[in-house]
C-alpha cells in the first residue's frame, strides 16, 4: 500500500515534470539566427510532427553581355558571334535587359525528429528587352522590342535527413526531385531582321521550365556559438533525362557559405559566399530558331561567385521576415550571356 502511493506520487510527479518540461520546450524563444539566410533552401530540420510554410519573393535583374568573363558590345556581338541557326551567318538579335521574379511557395513537415520534408511550388514571370539589327549583316539597329513569359515553373520535392546533431553542430543530407512542372513551349512575337513581327518559340531561358526531372543531392552543415551561427551547404544537381524536346540542363554544382550574428533574439545580419557552376544545355530543341544568342544551348551554364548580405527576423516569437541581396563577384559565362546585376530575396516563415 505505502509502496504503491509511493509509486503514484513518484508518476505524479514525473508527469508533471514533463508536463513543465513540455511547457517551457514550448516557450521556446524562436530565433533569427537559426535559420540560416533566406536564400538558401533546406538549410534547417524541424522538430517531429512540425510544420512551417514560407513564401519566398526573388528578383532578379541582368543588363548588357559577356563573353566569358569580359564585356561584350552589341556591336561585336551581331559581326563576331555565330548563329547557331545560320543563316544569317552571325547572331542578328542582342538581349538588353531581363528582370525576373519568382514567388516561392514553401512546405515543410517532419514526420520525426530526424527526417524533414519538403515542397516548393514556384511561379515565375520574366520580361526582357532585345534589339534587333537590320538584315543579314552589319550594324545597322532596326529596333527594339519586348519578350515576356510567365507562369509555374519546375517544383521541387526533398528530404532533410539528420545524419548529426549536437548542441552546437549539426548536420543534414539533402535528397530532392525536381519536377518539371514548367512549359517548355511557350511562345512570344519577335522582331526579325526583316523587319517582320513573327510568333517564334521563346528561347531556352525565357521558358518558365526546363522539362526535365533533376535530382539533387547535397550536406548542410549548421554551426552555432554564443551570438554567432555559421554554415556550409554543398548541392549537386543533375538532369534525370531529355525532355519531350530533346534537350535537358546541364549539371549544377553549388556551394555557399554564410555567418550570422545576433544583435538580440529578434535580428541577426548575415554574411555569405556562393560559388555555383553549372553546364550548358545538352541536345536541341529543332523550334528554337530566332538568331538570338539565347538559341544557343551553349549560350548556357556559367561559374558564378556571389556576395550576399542579409537580415533575419523574428515577430512576436512567431513570424520570420527575412531579406537577403545578392550580386555576382566574379561571373564567367560559357559562351555569350547577359551579364548578372544583382538579386534580391525576400522571405517569410510560420511553423506551427
Ligand atoms: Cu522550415
């Protein structure tokens, strides 16, 4: 009988331990510096049985041409560079500006402690501005004129899996399925040499997919001490197959680096390195024909090192606002591409 009260009071209190255990688990003060900036994607696990969803806003703007790593003119570009679809002989169309934007819907959920899964629904809309020059050869500007495409692009389905975790390191594998949700056939008007509007297929870029499955395999690697947390994320990302079009993105390669200090539990600013290097286009798509260098499958794919400065907050304990800028350090382009000014990213999260 004593024993057995004994054992009651005993479970009582354990139970109301935990019960106190979970509570104050619960109050947990969310913070800043634990996500990691927000333009890098599957960076954190969750806790088993979390959700979160997240809106990620991107812009990005580009302007003028290089060839390789160097500036290129329009000039020089419609005299010296080859049209893949010849004739004419060389390029007869030079892309001016392009400025895209993608809304990134986000879904997380951790079915355990050690697994977290993701999906991402993306929408993207681009508008660039081209010029066309006059005929067959030379120098001579016929005009401008606008292409623009919008709508879903490629989704992407992943798992988070914890492999190590300890107060002050952890670190994750990266497992994603890129579906290609994305048109690969969209179309828009185009002023040609002959000074004749026609419907042509958009360009390989200006698509809103690439048509093909990609999988990507990568390791996040989160550090934290004190008012500092670092990490490092490396991804792999390869094309499954050619698309219904015969062609398929070449491999991407990325690595980032980043720093973070929390001025309070609220707000931490980061910094942070991305090297990404990744591969022209492989095959051809036979409806891709304007004398643009944006027709060139090998007109794709760059080695990219970027510079990006962010802040991560936290609202009321509960909603993230995050901002991230970027631009290009160092950018060397396969062929001939438009030259990277800058891109912003602009995020908020909810778990619950
Ligand atoms: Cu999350």
């Amino acid at each position: 009988m004593f024993k057995q009260s004994t054992l009651m009071v005993g479970l009582t209190a354990a139970g109301l331990f935990s019960l106190a255990a979970n509570a104050e688990h619960s109050h947990t003060t969310t913070q800043a510096i634990t996500h990691a900036p927000i333009g890098v994607m599957g960076d954190h696990l969750h806790k088993k049985d979390e959700f979160m969803m997240s809106y990620r806003f991107m812009t990005m703007h580009m302007s003028g041409n290089l060839q390789g790593s160097h500036n290129i003119s329009n000039d020089d570009i419609v005299t010296s560079i080859a049209n893949p679809n010849a004739p004419p002989a060389t390029v007869r169309v030079v892309p001016q500006d392009m400025s895209s934007s993608m809304h990134m819907l986000g879904f997380m959920y951790a079915p355990s402690d050690d697994v977290t899964l993701m999906a991402m629904l993306n929408y993207i809309d681009r508008d660039m501005s081209l010029t066309t020059y006059q005929g067959m050869m030379g120098t001579t500007v016929l005009g401008d004129f606008e292409s623009a495409s919008s709508g879903l692009a490629d989704s992407k389905l992943a798992v988070l899996y914890r492999l190590f975790d300890s107060p002050n390191h952890k670190v994750h594998a990266n497992l994603g399925w890129v579906i290609p949700t994305g048109s690969i056939e969209e179309t828009g008007e185009v002023l040609t040499p002959m000074n004749m509007p026609m419907t042509l297929r958009l360009p390989y870029g200006m698509q809103t997919g690439t048509g093909s499955h990609q999988g990507e395999f990568g390791l996040t690697y989160n550090g934290y001490a004190g008012n500092y947390s670092w990490g490092v994320q490396g991804l792999l990302s390869t094309s499954l197959g050619e698309n219904d079009e015969a062609y398929e993105p070449g491999n991407k390669t990325q690595l980032t680096g980043w720093t973070a200090y929390a001025f309070s539990d609220a707000v931490s600013a980061s910094v942070r390195v991305k090297y990404s290097s990744s591969q022209e286009i492989s095959g051809v798509d036979a409806k891709i024909v304007a004398p643009v260098t944006t027709a060139n499958p090998n007109n794709y794919g760059a080695d990219v090192l970027d510079l990006g400065l962010g802040i991560n907050t936290v609202i009321a304990n509960k909603h993230r606002i995050a901002l991230e800028y970027s631009q290009p350090i160092n950018y060397k382009v396969n062929g001939v591409q438009m030259d990277m000014d800058n891109m912003l990213t602009l995020g908020y999260q909810i778990a619950f």
